[in-house]
C-alpha cells in the first residue's frame, strides 16, 4: 500500500483591531461575534473529531480584544443591545435598525422566521424615520435578542438548554433573557483561550501566531518591495526606516503568545501570507521555526529546484537566515475552495469533491513524505455555509479519518517528522493575494494613507527626541502603540477599489483615531489633516437604490405624483 500523503490545515483567526485605547469602548462587535461562533465552533468540532489535527493561528490583537470583553468594556452594538428596547431614543433605535441584520440573510436570518419576518419588514438597510415606524417596542426587543442568537454557535446549542429555549420561543423575548444571553456570550469568549490550550497539550491542535497588530511586514521593513511584484508602482513618502516597528510587532507577537498559551510559538502566518527575504531574517531572529505563505510565492522564489519539480506539497529551508527556518506554502485552489465556493454545494458533494482533490494530488505526486497546506480564514467563510459550516466541518472530518490515503496533522508536527530537504535560496516578496501587495500599496488612497502615517509617526519621533519635552514613559508607550496599531494591514484593506464594504469610512475613521490618540495621549492637539478623510466617497450611481417602503393606497385612484415614488 502506497504510503499515505499528509493534510495540514491552518485556520487564521483575526480580526481588525476596533478598541479605542482612551475609551475601552469597542466600535464594532466582530471580535465578540466571531468569537463565540467561530473561535469557539470550530475548536469545539476539531475536539470532537476522531484522528483530525489541524493548526489554529491567533493574531495577539485578536486575543487582546478579547481580554477587554472579558474585563468588561463593551462594543458599540453590544451596549444598544444590553438596553431596555423602551428606552432606546430615536437615533439608537434607527442604530439598530440599520445594523442589526448585518448578516448573511439566507443562512443566518431565514432560519430564524421572526428574524426574517423583521428584515423583510425593514426594507432598503438605510433605514429612515418611516420604516422606524413600523417597529413597535416589542419588534426591537426581539431584534436585539435574535442578532445575538443568530451569531451562536450550533455546538452551543448543545451545550446550553437557554439557547434552544430562545430559537423555540421564537418571538416575544423579554429583557431578562436578552441580557441572560449577552452574558452568556462573554462566558463563552471566556473558554475559547483555555479550550485552545488544553486542545494544544492534547496534540489536537498546533498554536501559531501573527505579528502583533497584524501588518504587512515587508512593507514596514522597505515600502521599495512592492516593486518586486509591481514594477513601476508609485511608492508612498517615509522619512524615516518602520523597520523598528516591523521588529517590535514581530517580538511583541511572539512574547504575549509565550505569556498567552504557555509556550513559544514555533510557527507563524505572516499577515495575509506577507512574506519576503528580509522579512523571513527578521521572523528567523525571533525565534520562528517555520512561516506559510501562498504557492505563487514558490513559483517567483530564487531556488535551485527545478521548475518543473518545484510544488507546494513539500517544506522548503529559507536559505540565508540565522537559524533554521522551514517555508510551507499553501494550495492556493483548495483553500479558496473551501473560503468561497464549497457554500454553494450540497455538504456530502463538497466533502466528496475535496477528498477526490487530494487523492488526485497523491496520484500525481508520488514522491513521499508529501503534505498539502490548506490555508483560509478560520472565520469568514462559515458563516456562508449552511448552520455555520457545522454539518460540512463534522463530514468532512468523519471522512478524512476514514480515508486511508490522507492522515491530517499540525504543520510543526510534519516537520518534526520530516524537516525540508529542499530549499529557497531567496524568498519572493508578495502575499497571498495574486503574489503582491496591490491591496495594500499603489491606489492613492493607499499612498495618502501611508503618508498620514508617516507624518504621525515622524512627528512622534521628533517630539520624544526633544529632550525639553517631559511627556512620561507611559504617555510616550502609549503613543507608540497607536501607532503600531495604524499598522496593522486591515485599515488599508479597505482603501483602493479592490474591497469595499458598507463600513468603509467606519474603518477610515478607525485608522484617523488611532493616529489622532497618538496626539491625545500626550496632550495635545492632533493636526487638522487627520479630520480629513482617506477614503473618497463613491461617485453618484446612474441609478437610485431602493430607499424604504411606499406608503401608498390602493384605491383606484391618482391621489398624487408622489404616491409611488
């Protein structure tokens, strides 16, 4: 029998950094949503799941945040949601109204009839005075319960009689099982660290680690490696060297991660598989054994194998690094069927085709040791699957254990057993999207971002080298971290016209306060060029979208021109 190949899956969990550091007041509630649907679900199913291993890997920022929950400080939706629905004032109830079903509707809101029954009722998701008007008290109180429910996890369900009580219920919540649910949630935030811990020393699961607040770290270390992919691109103003900063998001990383789970991480996911020669050293020098980028960043690397024997089912030395330091590099196709298309299939066919996948790999490739790196977002995809990707995770694990020509395992697990033998005499600068950094760098607003920051970030230097200004320690580390936190890649994600979404400016402001508290923290004004926006608003459609409900009559009769329009 034909030695079986290796599958490694890696789950990124992250998300945006959204707390205000002056306030504790959190501006979006992803971290406690994703939270208890996903960070939770899914180490739950992996320590369900017979003979199945996998590596989670935790951005820090990400786990901070949920240190703040668990201290008690709140994001803005959970506070509206914790209020009595009678004493909501106009503005909070309009709040609700337009946020409160931001949610895949077909997965998450139909399944919930009197969720659906209030989406369908508010119409266009600018809601104004009038659709308003249609929500009685006893509407809003159970729209905060069920854009609450709807984000618990299935597993929880099991676990917790309260919650099947809700979703059978149904309807007409009151305010004591509302707030029973809120604090579920942040009970339930408060397991996802110590259930990941016990699944680490059990050798279920492999922890990794991100750079602290998530950047592109060969941008931070020289802004010229977007050139490397994208010859010809305009490149921001710096006056001085990120490449402090790049160090101190990288060992800031590595050391809450050994304070955090109990033990050094030897593996990291560079943010968005962000990857280049200096960027590898610099992982190298902090002590990571292995990092994981994208096949394409394969294909561009300096390396003495051979094109047409060069793939991604095998770990590559990173050549020229202090230390020993292992490559793996993630298939691109499989990942992203798992992160895009497999929602639209029936589970049972997606689970098969992803079994054919791999056998089809084993097939071509018959050299062994052979490992596929399955890469994605431990978060954003489940939410498109049918009850969070429960039922398609627990078949695809059930399958995977029977398959006698796959074994699943952790990424530090496979290279314990088989350390590369192959390797890369230089590392391509690129990320995991289309081998380049086009997200984060090029599009004006890219530039002006960049150069906010570095305005911001040249000022600070300047001002903590001025020996007759007395700011403090603690005023100068603070600062410091605001601007390790406009760093992180996610406020840049949405600038340019490759993403868009309906908070684009909610992140540009995040980006601008982040920058404006670098200022506050050591009391003084911030420069008036941070109240103007980086984002440009979309121009004018040719067309007008749906706005709200016609109130009309159906009479027979032109009562008025107004009347449908």
């Amino acid at each position: 029998m034909t030695e079986p190949i290796h599958l490694a899956f890696v789950w990124h969990q992250h998300q945006p950094y959204y707390e205000d550091t002056l306030t504790g007041t959190l501006a979006m509630p992803w971290v406690r949503l994703h939270g208890v649907k996903d960070y939770y679900g899914l180490a739950r199913l992996l320590e369900r799941a017979e003979g199945m291993r996998a590596t989670v890997n935790f951005v820090p920022s990400l786990l901070l945040q949920i240190e703040s929950y668990l201290k008690g400080q709140k994001d803005v939706w959970q506070a509206l949601s914790a209020m009595p629905a009678a004493e909501l004032n106009e503005e909070q109830r309009l709040f609700v109204l337009t946020n409160f079903f931001m949610i895949n509707p077909d997965t998450m809101i139909r399944p919930y009839p009197r969720y659906f029954e209030l989406y369908a009722r508010r119409g266009s998701d600018r809601p104004d005075k009038r659709a308003l008007a249609r929500f009685d008290e006893e509407d809003i109180r159970d729209l905060q319960v069920l854009a609450n429910l709807a984000w618990m996890h299935p597993v929880s369900f099991e676990e917790e009689p309260f919650l099947a009580h809700l979703a059978e219920k149904g309807r007409d919540y009151g305010e004591e099982e509302k707030r029973r649910l809120l604090d579920l949630q942040v009970e339930v935030l408060g397991r996802i660290v110590p259930l990941h811990r016990e699944l680490e020393a059990a050798g279920k699961v492999e922890l990794s680690v991100s750079p602290f607040y998530h950047p592109i770290v060969p941008l931070l270390l020289d802004e010229r490696s977007v050139l490397e992919a994208m010859p010809g691109t305009p490149l921001p103003r710096r006056t001085e060297s990120m490449e402090p900063d790049a160090a101190h998001q990288v060992k800031a990383a590595v050391d809450f991660h050994t304070r955090t789970f109990g033990k050094p991480p030897a593996g990291m996911w560079p943010s968005e598989g962000s990857v280049s020669q200096r960027a590898a050293e610099l992982f190298a020098s902090a002590g990571i054994r292995w990092i994981a980028t994208d096949q394409e960043i394969l294909a561009r690397s300096a390396s003495d194998v051979p094109p047409a024997e060069r793939h991604p089912y095998r770990p590559y030395r990173v050549r020229g690094v202090e230390g020993d330091l292992a490559v793996v590099f993630r298939d691109h196709g499989l990942s992203d069927l798992l992160s895009f298309q497999y929602q639209y299939y029936r589970e049972e066919d997606a689970v098969e085709d992803f079994l054919g996948r791999l056998r089809g790999i084993a097939e071509r490739h018959r050299e062994r040791p052979l490992c596929v790196f399955v890469i994605m977002d431990g978060e954003n995809a489940w939410e498109h699957y049918r009850r969070t990707a429960e039922p398609f995770l627990t078949r695809l694990f059930e399958r995977l254990a029977e398959a006698d020509f796959v074994r699943p395992t952790t990424v530090g697990a496979f290279l314990e057993e088989h350390p590369p033998e192959r390797g890369v005499d230089r590392l391509a600068a690129g990320s995991w999207i289309n081998g380049n950094f086009a997200i984060w760098a090029g599009h004006p607003e890219d530039l002006k971002a960049w150069e906010y920051l570095d305005a911001v970030r040249t000022d600070l230097l300047r001002k903590t080298r001025n020996e007759r200004m007395n700011y403090g320690a603690e005023a100068i580390r603070a600062a410091w971290e605001e601007i390790y936190i406009a760093e992180g890649s996610d406020y840049f994600w949405w600038y340019g016209e490759d993403h868009t979404s309906s908070q684009d400016m909610e992140f540009d402001a995040l980006f601008r306060l982040h920058l404006k508290n670098v200022y506050r923290h050591l009391g003084e004004s911030y420069p008036n060029f941070l109240d103007e926006p980086v984002k440009r608003k979309t121009g004018r459609k040719p067309y007008s979208e749906p706005a709200s409900f016609l109130e009309v009559q159906v009479d027979g009769r032109v009562t008025s021109f107004f009347e449908w329009r």
